[in-house]
C-alpha cells in the first residue's frame, strides 16, 4: 500500500516561497515528494539479503583501528566497550564476531537500554562554594548508603542515588505496600480496592517514558510510540492500562520559520505534528489522557523532551509470577517485525546532530489496533495467570526483549513474523518493531497460547527455547548469528568513572520573586496580563482538546474543570477498571518541573519538582503518605566535564532530600542523557510524577464551587537554603486531607510560578465565581512564586497550620483587589490568546456556520423485485468510541 497528498498552493508565489513551503510541509524522515505521474507499479521484489558479515581482523585491531570502526558504523559504545568486546573474542571466544553481535551489543549495553550513564562510577566529588545546601544532601545521602548498604561499600553512581530513598524506606520497614518482583516492567504497589462493597487486592502500576530523538526527527511516530512504549512496560506487567499523561518540552512553537537551525524541524511543526501523533495512538487503542501539558523553554530546541506517563491495574490474583526452566517456550504475540526502530536504542543514547533527520530508521511505525488487541488479550484472566515471564519489545528487539528473559537461550529468527522480505539477520535482532511481547510459558501451554491469541486476530509465533548452557544464541538461516556467553553480556560493557564538578548558581534565584515580565511599576491590570500570557503560565486548552479525557468512562475529573470547562485540575484522576461492578477507588496522577528554577540551579529545580508533584496529589484530595514517585531525568550529554556532570549529580541530590524528608519513595524512573545538539542543550531537567490512590467521593477540583466562601492561602516556610520546610508541609499536608475527606474543602489548588495572581484566576475562570479582597494586596503576595503554597476555598474559617484568609467569592464574575475589578472575561482573553495561533480553540473564520441539518421525507425507493441479497452478518459500528469496551 501506498499513499500520496496532493496540496493545492493559492497565490502568488515566488521560487523561494515554494522552497520554504515544501521544507516546512515535508519532513524527509518519513515522506518525500512524489512524482504527479502516477507509478507503473506498487510492487515491491527485494532482493535476497546476504549472510551476515564476519568482521575479520577484529581481534587484531588495536586502539586506534578500533576508533575508526567505531565511526564508519555510528556505534554508541566507547571504544574501551570495543577494545572489551575485542579480548573477549580473542581469549574466550577465539574467533572474530559477526556484525550482529557487534550491533547487538551496541544495543544491549546503549545508555538507552543499560543506563551506562547512570552507572558510571563516580570516583570523585567537588563542591564550589556556595553549595553547602548540596553538601548537607550529599551528607545525607551517605549516611543512608551506610544504613542501607552497612559494610558493602558500593561505588557511588547517579543510579544509586536515585534509587536510595526506595531502598532506605524498603529497609526501615515504610514500603509496605510495594511489588517486588525479578521483572522490571513498571512500578507496581498493591492496592486495597472497594468492589460492590467488598475488598480486593489489585496491583496497581505506572511508568514514564520518553521518545525525545524519534520526536525530534519524526514528530508523529516518535510521539505516537512515546505512548505505545510506555503503555507496553505496565502491560507486559498483565496489568491494564487505563488512563495516560503527556508532560512535553519545546522551544517557542510561534518562533519565525527562518529562525529554525539547519538540520532541525521548526518548533511548530514538531509542537503541533508531534501532539497528533500521541493522542492518534491514544485514541485509536482507547486510552483516555487526563493531562496534557507543555513547558517551554529555548534549551529544548537542542531537543525536544517527549514524556508519556501511564498508569494501570489489574486484580493481584491475576499476576503470576514464575522462574525460567529448561525447556521453557518463549512465544512472540503481535505485530510483525520491520526496519523501523533499526538503531532506535543507540540513536536515542546519541546527541543530536545535524545528519540526526537522515535515520529514518531509528523511529518505530506505531499499530495502535494491535496493541489494543494485546490490551484484551492480556485482561483474560486465565490467559495472564499461565505466563511465567514477560517482556516487552522496546528498544533492542528480539535481542534485548527475548535475551533479558533467560540466561541460556536458543532463538530462531527465521520463525519471527516479518512486515516484508529482505531484512538480514541483524535486521531481525534488533528492530524495535512496536506492538510485540515476549512471554515465556511452559511448553505444554503453546497450544493454549496460540488458540487464546488467535481469538483475538493476534499471531503467536514459537520463536525461543530456554536451553541450560549459559549462552545467549541467536540463529538465523540454521545458523548462529550470536553466540555469546552470558557472563560476558551480562558485564554491560566497562563501567566508565568519572568525577563530579558541583557549581554554584551564578544567577539571582527566581524562588520568591515574580518571573521577569512582571513590571513592579505596572498596573495591577497589566501585571495580571504579564502572568497569565507568560508562554509557562498560559492556557493549553486547545492542545489538551487534541487528546480524548471520557473513552474508558471512568475519569473522574475532566482536564477542563467548571462549567466553563476552563479551570485545568492538579492532577488527573481514574476509577479503577473493572470489567464488572462498581467502584469508589480512584488513583490520582500529577507531575512537577520548572525548567527556569532547574536552569538556575539543578538542586533546588529537582526540590521543587517533586514538592510541587506532592502539592498536587495533596490539593486533589491525596493522602501524603499515600504518595509514590517515578522521576524522568532529562539532561545534556555530559562528556567527561566533571561541571556538566555535576547537574544531574545535584539534581537527583535534591530529589533525595525530598523524599527523605517526607519518607516518600521513588519507586520507579526513567533516564535519558543526550539531550544535546552541536553546542546546545536542554536544560537540566528532572520532571516528577507522583501517584496515590484514593476515593472519588472526596476527589476535589480547583474552580471555586460558591459565592460567599472564605478563600485561604496556606503556605509553608521556607529554611536559610531556599527549601519547603517539609515537617511544616507534612503537617499541612495531613490537616488539609481530613478536611477534604469530610467535605469542609469546596476546591483546592497548588500554586506555583505564577502565584496567587494565576491561582485565583484558575480557580474563577472554571464556573465565572469571582473574588474578592477587601484590603488592597501588595504586587509581592500576588505574583511572586508560591510553590509549596496552597488555595483552599472553604464554607467556614480555615483551621491549618499557617492559613490567611484573604478573602472571599462573589458573584459577580471578576477579580476584585482593593478598588481595582478585573473581569474575568478579559483576563481569559490574555490566558488563552498566547498558544491560540498554534493550538487553537477557535474556528479559523468566523464566517464559518454550523448548517442546520433537517429531515425531509423524499420519495421511497422500492428493493427489486428478484435478485435482492440478503445479509449474512450485522456489524454495528458506533462512532465516536475508541474501544470494544465503550462499543
């Protein structure tokens, strides 16, 4: 099948116009433009592929030859991982590789998939002055590594801190909710769920995934599968996903065309194809997305940050759990294998370049129907109870997803479904075809697998044994076209070293301050303004719309709350999926991150993301200690500069000092660390995701409910350092969720860079409630950062730790400080008017007419006399669902 467009220009147009219209319209990752002669034919005859090729000479090859291999095949391992693998094939092996294990190991030890990073041994740590804040976290950190690890003295890598609070907490007997299990598919707590009345233990799972470089060349398919990738991981897990978040990062969408850098997509093009391509994938597998958001920032134009976040579930009685056995089937279950996703795990370890939009291969073609499909499949309870193993094929292919299963395998690549003819063996290794899942089963079990997924048009395929010989074996045309033992791969390559530089902030902090747009001398009128049209405080309506928040119908709050649907929610909340009764379960899901607070400082940027990810499970109701964190680490390509090292080094320090603080863990994450293009980068990014279960009944949104409520600021203190003081915001927290589950909280919201200035208007702008404050409020209490600071209208007088009444709701719809009104209507125009030409919420004319439909009885058409056909089956289709469950 092959598809064309035909666009039609109006105009006068000059040679250059043409020029620039055609590089803003076709991206030569994945399209081309096509002769107006139509083809003589749609077939295509590949030819017979070659066997692979044997790298003769390998062992021989020293420092210096190795580097030049390393360039003419583009690999992301070093050349000390090559220098490695060289002296294993000489002493162990005796013999010269093949390309597929060259690019298979490529793969299996990439950043990507073996977080070489995140392991690399930090040898030696600094700290400039001005970082005694850092230092004192560093303390911390060690004294845990004592608790936790006692005599073990393990090497200090970014990894270690990122996972010491859960191993802290796990240890002191405070994670006891937590699944622990030898697949790592997602993280997983168990949850008490009321059904009908009963209770039942489920397993509750969530993961965060980005696909920045696939977005970056091919917005569609690398969002689409951003998405895909990240529903995989909790439903390899047997667990159902049902409901998604979008967290993304780009430079200004509404930059002129000519300012977009040679080898780059212009931003609109990436921002506006790029949320297509999610909510296509979403919509199609029936997913509801209860948050879509977008931070800013001209450090994303080095590359674009694409966060999916999903969260699923499933009865614990339904996950099993099993050990691998000799004799064991591995069966591969969806879609067939294809180049697309050749060298998606290296080009993602890689920087940005400005030949990046020339890999097409590198970003996967999304099959959004076939995952649905694995969706139902894997829902069957009898079906999910009898896999022993699972795994999904991300990034790596057959290679990484059956090779991470068992330590001695035999796999066939000639059994593996293909899309086409002509892939090669390496080919066939390490695609990151989407929609396919490894499972391992008992072999007697092959049968039942193959009839259970044929009844869902799904191919199951018999592709590995689990032998006992301690040996990853890959065959292809009978064969071996890997042969590795499994001690070696296992190594994950050298360990890199490296030493950490920790800077101080060189800029004034924008903690407590108004962002730079806000003029003190200003009006209190254009002071709103500067807020509320600020590009990270403006509405995202119009991108949110893209997305579909009711398929599934189980959301409980609505990503546009009020009756204005204006008002956006902290956090996103869904009922727990039963296929069967009902229920008042409900997890909550929100995120942090301010990319102008990490770019000052790394340290207090992580702080303040997890705090405001707390903050926001907190003012929808959550239960602080409820609470569990999964973190995306975002961060420049850091060479061997012990200064860009030390960003992610203070950053994850900062997360730590969070989430030792408040005896919250980060259970799970996901890192990426080559967010860089010539000599640009992304700001230091670390986005949190906090999730909790909870109750609907006392689920709270932030648009004011009422007129004559009494509206208070709770705020927490902060120390010398510029931190929340966290046994302060404990407490806070605890009060104001027993006065959200008895009812006494009408709406709640946690504020942010914006302060109580874009706080009160969010919280007006949903029903048109107004406010009031009697006592002219100074510019400082209005648009200075409030992190850490909530809103709470109540009925009666607010009792919690540090809350100030500052005024009430009224019905008339503005914003009233002292003598000064601001309608609300002309504050929603500023709001909504900044990302209006990029994602709009208005017809492009206003000319444009809804036609009146009417029914006119016309003359009747009489079936024929003879020769009618009669039906054989009604197929009902209903429009507008996405799922079979909504159908």
């Amino acid at each position: 099948i092959a598809s064309a467009q035909v666009i039609i220009l109006k105009g006068s147009l000059e040679e250059n116009d043409l020029i620039r219209i055609k590089e803003f319209i076709i991206n030569k990752v994945d399209s081309r433009e096509a002769p107006l002669e139509p083809p003589e034919t749609l077939a295509l005859t590949p030819s017979p592929p070659p066997d692979v090729e044997i790298l003769s000479g390998f062992r021989e090859r020293d420092e210096s030859t190795l580097a030049t291999l390393r360039a003419n095949l583009g690999l992301a391992m070093s050349v000390a991982d090559l220098a490695f693998c060289r002296n294993y094939f000489r002493d162990e092996e005796q013999r010269d590789p093949t390309i597929t294990e060259i690019r298979m190991l490529d793969t299996y030890w990439s950043d990507h998939c073996r977080h070489t990073t995140f392991l690399t041994k930090i040898e030696e740590v600094s700290f400039d002055p001005g970082t005694d804040a850092i230092q004192e976290s560093y303390q911390l950190y060690q004294s845990a590594r004592e608790f936790v690890y006692g005599e073990d003295q393990r090497p200090i890598t970014l990894m270690d801190i990122a996972l010491l609070g859960m191993k802290q907490l796990r240890k002191s007997g405070e994670l006891a909710n937590l699944e622990v299990s030898r697949e790592i598919n997602a993280a997983s707590i168990v949850v008490p769920v009321d059904v009908d009345g009963r209770e039942e233990e489920w397993l509750v799972m969530f993961k965060n995934e980005t696909h920045n470089h696939p977005t970056e060349i091919e917005p569609f398919g690398g969002a689409a599968t951003c998405l895909g990738g990240a529903i995989r991981d909790p439903l390899s897990g047997r667990s159902y996903v049902y409901q998604a978040m979008r967290v993304t990062g780009a430079g200004d969408p509404r930059a002129p065309f000519e300012e977009t850098l040679p080898g780059k997509l212009p931003q609109r093009k990436i921002c506006q194809v790029a949320a297509h391509g999610y909510s296509s994938y979403g919509n199609q597998i029936g997913l509801p997305t209860g948050q879509v958001s977008e931070v800013y920032h001209p450090g994303y134009v080095a590359k674009r940050m694409e966060v999916g976040a999903v969260i699923a579930a499933a009865p614990r009685e339904n996950v099993f759990r099993g050990e691998p056995a000799t004799g064991d089937a591995i069966l591969l279950i969806g879609g067939r294998t294809g180049r697309d996703g050749v060298g998606g795990a290296t080009g993602s370890s890689k920087e940005h370049t400005d030949t990046a939009l020339e890999n097409s291969a590198e970003v996967q073609k999304g099959d959004a129907p076939t995952e649905r499909k694995i969706q139902r499949l894997f829902r069957n309870p009898e079906f999910a109870k009898r896999i022993k193993v699972c795994n999904d094929f991300g990034a790596g292919g057959v290679s990484v997803a059956i090779g991470e299963i068992a330590d001695s395998l035999e796999i066939d690549l000639d059994k593996v479904p293909k899309k086409y003819d002509g892939l090669d063996g390496t080919e066939l290794a390490i695609s990151e075809s989407q929609e396919r899942m490894a499972i391992l089963v008992e072999a007697t079990d092959i049968d039942f697998f193959t009839t259970e997924a044929d009844k869902e048009n799904l191919e199951c395929t018999h592709v590995a044994n689990v032998a006992d010989h301690g040996r990853l074996r890959i065959n292809w045309r009978g064969k071996p076209v890997v042969d590795l033992s499994r001690q070696f791969l296992d190594t994950n390559g050298v360990q890199g070293s490296g030493r950490v530089q920790v800077t101080a902030p060189s800029q004034e902090s924008p903690l407590g301050k108004a962002i730079e747009s806000v003029s003190e001398s200003g009006n209190l009128e254009d002071q709103f303004a500067a807020v509320l049209s600020d590009l990270n405080s403006a509405s995202q309506k119009g991108l949110g719309e893209m997305f579909d928040g009711s398929v599934g119908a189980g959301t409980v709050l609505w990503p546009f709350g009020g009756a204005t649907q204006s008002t956006p929610p902290d956090a996103m909340a869904c009922k727990i999926p039963l296929l069967k009764g009902e229920t008042d379960t409900c997890t909550l899901m929100s995120w942090g991150f301010n990319p102008r607070i990490a770019s000052w400082s790394p340290y207090h940027g992580a702080i303040y993301a997890v705090t405001e990810s707390v903050c926001r499970i907190v003012s929808t109701g959550g239960q602080l200690s409820d609470i569990r964190l999964t973190l995306q680490e975002y961060f420049e390509k850091l060479h061997d500069d012990p200064r860009r090292w030390g960003k992610p080094f203070s950053a994850l320090l900062g997360a730590y000092h969070v989430q030792n603080a408040l005896r919250l863990a980060a259970i799970g994450g996901k890192d990426s660390m080559s967010g860089s293009f010539n000599d640009l980068d992304v700001p230091p990014t670390l986005v949190s995701f906090a999730v909790a279960p909870a109750k609907c009944s006392t689920t709270i949104s932030p648009e004011f409910k009422k007129t004559g409520s009494i509206v208070s600021l709770v705020s927490v203190p902060r120390d010398t350092h510029l931190r929340p003081d966290f046994e302060a915001l404990k407490r806070i927290a605890k009060q104001l969720h027993e006065l959200s589950s008895t009812g006494e909280i009408l709406s709640m919201h946690s504020l942010g860079e914006g302060g109580l200035a874009a706080g009160l208007f969010q919280m007006a702008a949903g029903n048109e409630i107004g406010f009031r404050a009697d006592d002219p409020t100074k510019a400082s209490e209005l648009f200075h950062e409030r992190y850490a600071s909530f809103l709470v209208e109540s009925s009666q007088p607010l009792e919690v730790e540090g809350a100030l009444p500052i005024g009430k709701t009224h019905s008339s719809p503005s914003i009233d400080i002292g003598s000064e009104s601001l309608p609300i209507s002309d504050l929603l125009q500023k709001w909504q008017s900044p990302l209006e030409e990029i994602y709009r919420t208005q017809a492009d004319s206003p000319h444009q007419t809804m036609e009146t439909l009417r029914y006119r009885e016309g003359p009747r058409i009489a079936p024929p006399k003879s020769g009618a056909a009669r039906p054989l089956a009604i197929i009902p289709t209903f429009p507008g669902t996405n799922s079979e469950y909504d159908s």
